[in-house]
C-alpha cells in the first residue's frame, strides 16, 4: 500500500492509471502523483517495488528540464504545499486534452518490433528490404505510433495512415517531428553517459490554446528501454536496464496473469538497475 493517501486526500481523485494517481489540483492543473506500483502485459501488481515512484518522477523532471527548448511540457513551477516525501513523488502539470495516440519512436529493432519483423520480414507494416539482426540499429530512428487504450484496454500498433485518421494530418506531423526531435536529442545525450535508450514512447495533449504539449512521462525505464553503453571500448550490452527485467522474470516464472508476491531479490534488482540508469543518465559532467 501507498502511504500517499492520507496527505494527498485533500484533493480529489480523479482517476488511478496503472502507475498514478491523477488528482484535481485547480481549474488548470492536475497533481500527479506516482506510485511504486508496476504494470506489465497490461496487468498491475498490488505488491510495490519501494523508491520506483520517487525515480521515476525525478527522472522524468529531469528530462522535461533537459528538453523544454525543443517542446513545451505540462509541468508548472508553482510550489505545491506537502510534505517532501510525498511532493518529491509528485508533477504538478498543466491540464490538456489527452490525444489518443503513444508516440513510439526505435532507434534499435527489439520488442514488438523485432517480433513483427522476425514472422513478416515487416517494419512499421511495410516489407523492408533491409535485413536486420534483433537489436541492429535502424539508419534512422523510426516512429511506431500505437493507440492509446481506455482503461484496462491493450494498446494497438497503427501506421501513419491510421494516426492520421485518428488525430488529423497535422497533428501527425508534428508528433512525429517533434517526438523524433526528442528521441535524437535524449539518445546522443545518454549514449555520451553511458546508456542507450533503444526506444521509448510520449504522449501529448493539447493546452486549452491547441498548443501542442508533451505530456505524462519521458524517457523513464517504465516507458524506455536501455542498455548499457562503454564509451571507451564501444561496445552494447543488451542487458535491460528496464521494465523488460521483469516482463523477463514473469515470463521466466510462467506467470498466469494473477496477483504474485515479487520475490525480494527481484525488486531489489529492478530498483537497482532503475536507480543505475538514473544516476547514469544525470550525472553531471
Ligand atoms: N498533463 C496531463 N493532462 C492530462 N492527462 C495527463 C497529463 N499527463 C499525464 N496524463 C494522463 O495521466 C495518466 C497517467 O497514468 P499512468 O501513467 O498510471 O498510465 P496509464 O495510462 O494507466 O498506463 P500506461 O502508462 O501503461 O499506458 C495517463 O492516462 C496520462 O495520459
Ligand atoms: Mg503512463
């Protein structure tokens, strides 16, 4: 259990996603609050991994600071008035209309890419004429948009076309621009510190203006994947350090979709490489 509830009750909750608490802070902006629960093929686990909440959300302030002259994010300056072991878990951000879109961008073939790619030789739905070993670098980053599902829904792969449907021609445009933008920006800044950031994924709303905002989480282990990177000898290790080192044990432990105690060893180990990648990321030069 989350020890949140008592401090933060003053606001009301408007919704739990898989990892936060979404509460109405004022007429414009929403407090989030992120907990140390972990999702994985879509299902959330009650047993908690103690610290995740608290690097995430410094994790993600950290990138939102590093990018804010690229695109305008939801976070707002104004000091929130709690107690710091919970205010350090918490973003207070501007509100927007959600669009329902995750904006998918690879710079390596892995996950759901590689494995489309492995049964159809197909990259982002097109046959590609380059042939590719699982974890190869694309020429270019590719954007892999998916919808982004209601409550206890599975997100699906679309193409370009079918975002352009969704969302409008324009729109799908500077998504893709912008979340390339990102993407190259963040991947040379962390290759510089060490760790490779495979792929990720944003999601953006619109600011009572239109503007188009960047939203939720950037660049975290929840919604990233990362390797580790030696600069001096050049070389990948495609260990993750990552959500994928749990989707790894459940898959290993053949886990039937139910409610499990994590193993001790197991959540330390994900806080650990969690807590690797962060200190990596922004350790200053
Ligand atoms: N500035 C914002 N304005 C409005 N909604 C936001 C804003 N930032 C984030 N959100 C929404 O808050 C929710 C955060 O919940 P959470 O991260 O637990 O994820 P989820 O959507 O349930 O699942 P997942 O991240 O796995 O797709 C998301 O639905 C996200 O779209
Ligand atoms: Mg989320």
């Amino acid at each position: 259990m989350d020890n949140s509830s008592d401090v933060l009750n003053k606001y009301s909750l408007l919704f739990k996603g898989k990892v936060r608490n979404i509460y109405n802070y004022s007429n414009d902006k929403l407090l989030i609050y992120t907990s140390d629960r972990i999702s994985a093929f879509d299902y959330v686990f009650e047993d908690e991994i103690k610290g995740k909440g608290l690097l995430l959300t410094k994790m993600a302030k950290f990138w939102f600071k590093k990018t804010s002259n690229i695109i305008t994010n939801h976070i707002s300056e104004e000091l929130i008035d709690l107690p710091s072991h919970i205010k350090d878990s918490c973003m207070l951000v501007k509100k927007t209309k959600v669009l329902p879109i995750e904006a998918i961008v690879r710079g390596h073939i892995a996950g759901s890419a590689w494995s489309a790619y492995k049964s159809s030789q197909k990259i982002n739905g097109l046959v590609s004429k380059k042939i590719y070993k699982k974890y190869d670098k694309f020429d270019k980053p590719i954007f892999t948009p998916s919808t982004k599902a209601e409550i206890g829904g599975k997100d699906i792969n679309i193409s370009i076309a079918e975002m352009r449907k969704i969302i409008g021609g324009e729109l799908t445009e500077e998504i893709q621009n912008m979340s390339i933008k990102l993407y190259d920006f963040a991947y040379s800044f962390a290759k510089e510190r060490g760790v490779i950031i495979a792929d990720t994924k944003f999601e953006f709303g619109l600011d009572p203006d239109n503007n188009l905002i960047l939203i939720d989480e950037i660049f975290t282990p929840d919604c990233s994947r990362f390797w580790l990177y030696d600069k001096k000898l050049k070389e990948l290790n495609h260990e993750a350090f990552d959500k994928q080192f749990f989707r790894d044990y459940l898959i290993a432990s053949n886990w039937n979709k139910e409610q499990i105690m994590i193993p001790d060893n197991i959540k330390e180990k994900i806080i650990s490489k969690y807590r690797t990648a962060y200190d990596l990321i922004t350790y200053e030069t």
